[in-house]
C-alpha cells in the first residue's frame, strides 16, 4: 500500500469544513440541519483526530526503524482534562477550526466546552503526569505513557446545604472519540493462587486471571512534529473465568462472580483517601496496571532484539509514586522465571532500567502492604521481596532500626522503589533536600548518587496558549511566535516594562480574562461578582497541610474590619476557593462546609457586599481551573512550610500574571528566586522553624492568646455566626486549633494577616502591581514541563530526543 497517498495535506478553511461535513454525516451519521451540540463536537473530534494521525504513524515508524530507547511513564493517574482543543492548538488548526464555525454560525469555544473532563487523577500527580506527556511529544522525546482508563475517573462534587456530597463520573457514558481499543494487544495479569518450587524454580500458578485490553490515545506534540502514545489499560474477564459448572448447575449469580471481580479492577479511581490504605482492590490495581504495562514494554523490546542484557539501552521506566512500585518485582520476576536470569543479574537490569519520582513526604501517602496482604495477592512477588531484602542486609551488613524493605510485618513501598531503581527523584529542591534528610536517609548514604533532583513544570500550551488566548496574543505580538516551545523567551517582556502602552495591554489580558470568568459564574453557577476587584484565588484539593482553613478564618477577620470601619478605603477582593475533598476525609469536609457558610453570611450582608465575596464553585477540575487561574491576581500558595513537595498551579498562577502569597514550601521557593523577593509575598514559618514550633508545648494556644484578630474570628465561629441554627457546627474545628494545630494555623495567621494587608496596599498602587505581575510571566519560562522533561532525559533516562 502506498501510505503517502492517505496523507492528509494542511487544510485550507474549504477542505476542513468538507471533512468535518463529511464526519458529521459517515461518522455521526446527521445532518448540519439536525447535529446536536455533541454531534458537532464528535465530527469536530473525528476531523481533529484524523491530522493526528500522521504525526503518530511517524513518530512510530521512526523510532522502530532508528531502534531508539524509549520511556515508559506509568502512572496511576493521567489528569487529562479535555482534548479536542489541546489537540487542535499543537495541530496548529485552531484558527482555520475556529473560522469555519464562525462560517457555519457556530461557536468553536461553545462546541469544546461539551466535552466532558478526563479526570484519571486526583491533583497535582496526576495532572504533572499528563503535562509531562504533553512536553514528551513536543520534544519528540519517544514515550509511553501506561495508565488505567477507569470506567468512573475522580468524583463530581456538587454542595448541598454548604457540604460536599459525591456522585459517580461517567466519561465514558458518551463515545470517547480519541481511543483505539487494540484488542489484540491483551495481556493475561494473575493473582492469588500458590508457588511451588520444581527443579530448584519457583512456579506460580495464579487463582485468578484477567486480560488488560490497550486503549490508545495519539498525544500529539504541539507543531505537529511529533506524537506518543498514551495506553490506558481496561480490565476484561479472560475466557475461562466464567465458571460454567456453576452457571450449567443454574448458579446464574455466582458463575459470574470471577467476571464481575476482573471489570471491578478498571472501575473506579481511588480518591486518595485514608480509607483506600491496605484495601486488596487498590493493591490489585497497582499491580494489574504494572503487569500488563511491563509485558507490553519486554515484548516490543522482544519483537527487534533478542538480548535482554541490553535492556538498559533502549527501555527507561520511571515510576509516578511508589504505586506501580511493583514493577521491580514484577520485572525481576519475568527475567527469572520466564527468561532464566540469575537473580542477582535480574535485579542489577531492573534497578537499571527503573526510576522513582517521590512526590509526597506525607505519612499517611507512604505506601506500605502488609506482609499477609502481599503474600495472598502477589506471592511469588513477595518472594522476591524478602529476597531483595536478605540480598540488601548480606550487601551492607547490619542496618539500622527501621532500615528494610519490610519491618513491622509490612512492606514498605518507597524503600522497594529506592533498592529497584537507579535514580530516585524529588520534585523541587527544598522537597528533594527533605527526601535525602527525612525519608531515605540511610538508603542515601549507601547510594549518594541515587537521589536526584527535578523541579517540576508544566505545559505553556495547555496553561497559556489554551486557557489564556489574550496574554498568548500579546506575548505573540511582543515577541513573536516560538516562545510555545522556548518558555525562556518570555525574559523578552522585561525589556518593554517601562512602556506605559504595554502595561496597558498587558492589563487588558487580565481584565479579559476577569469578564470572561465573571460571565462564566454567572451563567453557570448564577454568582454576580464585580470585575473590577482583586480576584484572590486558591484552587487545590482540600487538605488541612494546604491550609484553606487560614485562609477563610483570615477572610472573616477582613469582614470584621471592614464592618469596623467601612469607609477605609479597602480594596474590592472576591475570595474565590476550589477544591475537593476525599470522601472520608471529615475535617477537610468540615473546611468546606465552613467556607459554604462563610460565603453565605458574607455575601449576604449589606454593609459589605461592594467589598468582599466569597465563592466557591463546585467541582472544580482542570477545565475550572483554566478558566479560573488566568483570571487570578492573587495566588494562594500557603502550605505549611515542609509539606508541600512542589505544587504545580502555583507555576501555572506565575505564568498567568498572578502575584503568590506564599510560604517558603516546596517549588515557591524557586518562584521566588525567579522572579525575585520583591514580587512575592512571603509569609510564615520555614520549614525548620515548623518543626521547632511542633515541640513547643501549647503553640496554638500561645499563638491565638498573642493575636486579637485570630481571637475575633474564633469568638465569631463559636457564637455561630455562620451557621446560627447550629452553633455548634464547627466545634471540631474549634478543638483541633485550639488544642493540637498540627498544621500551625495559628502560628502563621498574623504573619499572613501582615502580608495580605501588604498585598492590600501594593494593589492600590495600580502600575506597581502590573510591574510585579509582569516581573512574574517574564521570570518564570523556567517552569515549562519542557525544562522538566529535559531534565529527566539527561539525568534519569539517558536520552536524546529524536527532534
Ligand atoms: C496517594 C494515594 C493513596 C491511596 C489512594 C490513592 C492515592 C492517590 C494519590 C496519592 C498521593 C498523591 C501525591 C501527590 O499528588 N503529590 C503531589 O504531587 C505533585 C506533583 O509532583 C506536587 O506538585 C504536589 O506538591 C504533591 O502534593
């Protein structure tokens, strides 16, 4: 077949409205006359995916007949959000889409904003992962990424009467037109069953088997040059699991039992909750992503050599978190038992071939999996575990208490990465520097070199060019087009600072993109808000270490001063909040009811309307997010110094113009290094000072005893002020800040409250503020995912990209 003559030329206007007619009518099988709003988005689909495809047979192509080394990226999750207008901008055929709906009296914006959210992610893990896909095809750097495509992706969160409540996501309800089910890429995964030993080798028979069936989606690379693939794996009974015996003896409901236990492993993404800890299905889909993932990757490998000595040279697999950490195992498992490797030489090309990323130093996220668990899922890999363990005691003799990859009857996930892989990385400086010291100490001294750095980044594609096509416009025609994939470029901007007329542009982008936020609020959640207020912004989920509860206790202390004195010149704010909580997670739930009830009162209240809102739209995810962050002029970054390994929006809020009100805690401190101290509000304890402060005896109660303002807010909860048919509502709250305040609310909330009020005074300062917020965009092209991933080729993967 002469491939060249299927190849689609760069359409004019003309030939992208034929095929998307064309689509419209053999695809979606309607007319223009009758096409629904998803027909249309469908056939706009169909007409993107198709100028998709040429890139991703090439890339393809290339890498086999070069015989490069590849990455494999496994992750759980892959927060994707929507595709079809990322899809259209790295085509480059935004603006020919855009022209022929307007020609077709259609709005191209209308039509995206239909599709509905990939959301195979809880927050900033998930959604680092689909950034760094994104940056990996732009670089033409060859990639895999291996995840699950769960039937039900991250939760929908509406409020009622103030609090969260859950109700199941559903993308795959309607057609996802970017996949290709490849049914003939299908890997049996085992579990259960029994090791015997033959012949001096261990034989596992699993009880139970499933087939992981690949679904591909093309992740094209913004210029068209290039494309990965990302395979997500679905669960499929495999043919003999259906138990005919019983179902011929007329047990209808338990033959199908084994059937219904395979599709449960791709139902549902965990919410990463305490609830999911030791849970056998959580484990089960740990290992049901790896294996398949592992397969795929020794049989390509297979398919073009026949070493697999040379492993190393052509496979690099990093690990998103210790969740795919059984890959080692897994990996070792497939040299010794199916290709014949001594264990010694198995482990050496695995821990070669393997990389971890940590992103959490949070105990409660430190996988482990008790031995008993381990050992009734995965037997024969906890075999290889403890060999593991005994070869690393034999290797460096006597270990420390608490050193092993198992103690205290439970294996612990992040030392197995660490032995298993070459490099381990952190995500910012100061989280890599707590790695060394905190996490991994003892495994650090043994391998010095292991433990590496890289500062996360994310993609200027989706975070300016999509979400922010007015600031896109402006740093086009100030710099011209390349700073997409040159992020640094954005240094040009200093140069026109002292131009009154660029400031003046550089402020329409943010007005802009404040009428079209305000427009969105009302329309689709029917809250009023001026544009001409600071819009002050904190999007994350809610987790007590992310201190939303600072936030919203300093808003009420606003309030009441406000009320004190309203005619003192105060600065319009609209406290906007994002965020949602795990489902069992009761004090981040009480949080949420609290800023529900906050708003209500506030909002309500004559006095101070014109001055201070509070909203909190609901369900907040990706597609929120790139229509909330552009519209920011505050960023709140306020974690307690030493929690927060990095954080991604706090990038992605610099990038859009916001000013940070931040703590010295994972990547602000770069920012601020970046764009330099003057342009960032710093408050709050450093990570050092945090952990003196725990030893203090009474710190909280010292803390609120020094501070009236704190007093207030605390008096005005207790007397239930925001919730006057139940006073008592927030006593929780009340108790932990009062009593323990782990998190040290307390301790930073007149350091915070200083610094909003210096925020306060240097918005009234209208072309300081613009000088601050172009001092951001310019200064921080050092946050692309483009310098990340570069990153990671050099000092992790040992790879050059093919572009
Ligand atoms: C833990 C669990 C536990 C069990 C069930 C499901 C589940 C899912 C996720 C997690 C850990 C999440 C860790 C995480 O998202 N870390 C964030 O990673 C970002 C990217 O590196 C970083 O910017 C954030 O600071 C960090 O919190």
């Amino acid at each position: 077949v002469d491939l060249d003559d299927l190849t689609l030329p760069e359409p004019t206007p003309e030939q992208f409205r034929r095929s998307l007619l064309h689509h419209l009518q053999y695809t979606v099988g309607t007319d223009p006359e009758h096409a629904s709003k998803f027909d249309w988005r469908m056939a706009l689909s169909y007409t993107i995916r198709d100028r998709a495809l040429e890139p991703w047979f090439d890339a393809t192509r290339r890498t086999w007949n070069e015989d490069r080394k590849r990455v494999y990226y496994l992750s759980m999750e892959f927060l994707i959000g929507r595709l079809l207008e990322d899809a259209t901008i790295n085509l480059g055929l935004r603006d020919v889409a855009v022209e022929v709906f307007d020609r077709l009296g259609l709005d191209f914006a209308d039509i995206a904003d239909d599709e509905p959210d990939a959301a195979l992610g809880n927050g900033g893990l998930g959604r680092l992962a689909a950034c760094y896909l994104e940056s990996m095809a732009t670089l033409g750097c060859p990639a895999y990424g291996y995840g699950i495509r769960y039937e039900h992706g991250l939760f929908k969160q509406r409020f009622e009467g103030g609090r969260q409540v859950e109700a199941p996501e559903d993308w795959l309800v309607t057609d996802n037109p970017w996949s290709f089910t490849r049914p003939e890429s299908a890997y049996p995964v085992g579990f259960r069953g029994e090791v015997v030993e033959q012949d001096g080798r261990q034989i596992w028979t699993p009880q139970l088997q499933v087939l992981a069936e690949a679904h591909d989606t093309p992740v094209v690379g913004y210029g068209r040059q290039w494309a990965n693939t990302l395979r997500l794996w679905a669960a499929k009974p495999s043919a003999d699991l259906f138990d005919l015996e019983r179902f011929n003896a007329g047990d209808f409901t338990a033959a199908a039992e084994p059937e219904a236990w395979a599709r449960t492993l791709s139902r549902v993404l965990y919410p990463n909750d305490t609830t999911s800890r030791g849970k056998e299905l959580r484990l089960s889909q740990e290992y049901f992503l790896t294996s398949a993932s592992v397969q795929d990757i020794v049989r390509r490998y297979l398919e073009t050599h026949d070493d697999l000595r040379r492993l190393p040279e052509y496979v690099a697999i990093q690990m998103n978190d210790t969740h795919p950490a059984i890959a080692g195992p897994e990996l070792i498992r497939l040299l010794v038992d199916d290709h014949g490797f001594g264990f010694d030489a198995a482990v050496d090309l695995s821990t070669q071939v393997l990389g971890y990323t940590n992103h959490t130093l949070l105990p409660e996220a430190l996988e482990h999996w008790s031995v008993g668990l381990m050992r009734k899922v995965l037997p024969r890999h906890l075999q290889i575990i403890e060999q593991l363990d005994r070869r690393d005691a034999e290797l460096h003799g006597p270990r420390p208490e608490g050193v092993g990859l198992i103690g205290d009857d439970q294996v612990r996930m992040g030392d197995l990465a660490f032995v298993t892989s070459h490099k381990i990385n952190g995500v910012s400086a100061l989280h890599t520097d707590l790695v060394r010291r905190d996490l991994f100490p003892a495994l650090d001294s043994l391998h010095p070199d292991r433990i590496v750095n890289v500062t996360n980044g994310v993609t200027p594609r989706r975070w300016i060019a999509l979400a922010n096509p007015p600031l896109a416009q402006l740093l086009t025609d100030t710099l011209g087009s390349g700073w997409e994939t040159d992020l640094e470029r954005l240094k040009g901007l200093e140069d026109h600072i002292d131009d009154p007329a660029f400031r003046e542009a550089f402020g329409a982008t943010k007005r802009q993109a404040k009428e079209r936020l305000s427009g969105w609020l009302a329309d689709h959640h029917g809250i009023e808000v001026p544009t001409d207020a600071l819009y002050d912004v904190q999007v994350k989920r809610l987790h007590e270490y992310k201190r939303q509860l600072m936030n919203i206790l300093w808003t009420i202390a606003h309030w009441q001063r406000i009320k004190r004195d309203p005619g003192a010149g105060w600065v319009p704010r609209v406290k906007i909040f994002g965020g949602k909580a795990a489902p069992s997670y009761v004090m981040a739930k009480d949080i949420i009811r609290l800023i529900n009830d906050v708003a209500a009162v506030v909002n309500a209240d004559p006095e101070t309307r014109d001055l201070l809102q509070v909203v909190y739209p609901a369900n907040y995810n990706v597609s929120m997010a790139e229509k909330l962050i552009p519209a920011a002029d505050l960023s709140e970054q306020i974690s307690t110094a030493g929690m927060e390994a990095s954080g991604t929006g706090n990038m992605k809020f610099a990038l859009n113009g916001a000013l940070t009100i931040g703590t010295l805690d994972g990547a602000n401190v770069e920012i601020r290094e970046h764009v330099g101290a003057d342009n960032f509000f710093l408050f709050g304890l450093t990570a050092d000072e945090v952990t003196a402060r725990r030893n203090e005896p009474d710190h909280a109660r010292t803390a609120i005893e020094k501070s009236q303002a704190m007093r207030d807010v605390l008096q005005a909860i207790a007397e239930g002020t925001f919730s006057p048919d139940e006073p008592n509502r927030y006593g929780a709250i009340l108790d932990m800040i009062w009593n323990s305040d782990w998190f040290l609310v307390a301790s930073d909330f007149d350091s915070y409250d200083e610094t909003q009020q210096a925020v306060d005074r240097t918005y009234l300062d209208h072309e300081r503020w613009q000088r601050m917020a172009l001092l951001n965009v310019a200064r921080t092209g050092y946050f692309s995912s483009d310098r990340s991933v570069r990153e990671y080729m050099s000092r992790i993967w040992n790879i050059t990209p093919a572009l």
